[in-house]
C-alpha cells in the first residue's frame, strides 16, 4: 500500500509538472 501511494504521488507530481509546463507555453503563446 505504501509503495502504491508512493508511486501515485510522484506520478501526480509529474502530471502537475506536465500542465504547468503546458499553461507557461500556452501563456507565453498568446503573448
């Protein structure tokens, strides 16, 4: 259960790393 957890929180972290990334160029894009 706790690897499961483990695995999960880094898998949302790097989707979270993902989006902001996307917002940054989207943003940038419409500048």
């Amino acid at each position: 259960m706790l690897r499961g957890n483990a695995v999960i929180s880094q898998v949302t972290v790097t989707i979270n790393e993902a989006l902001d990334i996307r917002n940054r160029e989207s943003s940038v894009r419409e500048c």
